[in-house]
C-alpha cells in the first residue's frame, strides 16, 4: 500500500504527474496537483511521477509492505545460553 501526499504550497501544476500516472493525480481548478487514485497506477510509475516534480512536491510511502517468510514459522527469542532453569 501506498500513501501519495502533495505539498500544495509547492506544486506548480506542471502535469507531470498527470502525464507519468494518470489514474492517480489530477490538477484541481487552482492548477495544483491532487492525488485523486492511490492505486490508479502501479507504484513504479507513482515513483516515477514523484521523482519527475521539478518542485518535489509528491511524497510516495510505502506502508505495509509484507514480512519476508524465514520459513521456521516462528521467532527466536534467545539460545539455550539464556535459559536459566
């Protein structure tokens, strides 16, 4: 999941965005970039729509991402060198 945040203040309505992930951001009546869609577009082209603000005014994060299977199924919380029985 991702979360697509603009910084108003410093958008310039380039379209950039618009042109790199159309299915995620729009420019409102003022001209300023609005994320519309957070999973309009894969997150490759939101990064590169982020990446191609001339103002970095899009922040893209990534949250949730899920924990890689160490395939034990189960942590380790010490050794038997901490086992004081």
């Amino acid at each position: 999941m991702v979360i697509v945040s603009i910084d108003r203040d410093r958008c310039v309505g380039s379209g950039n965005c618009v042109f790199w992930a159309p299915a995620t951001f729009t420019l409102d009546d003022d001209g300023v970039s609005v994320p519309v869609e957070p999973y309009g577009d894969d997150v490759e082209r939101i990064n590169v729509a982020a990446e191609g603000c001339p103002t970095r005014a899009i922040s893209v994060t990534e949250v949730g991402s899920p924990i890689p299977d160490t395939g034990g199924g189960e942590t380790q919380r010490g050794t038997d060198a901490d086992r004081t029985d």
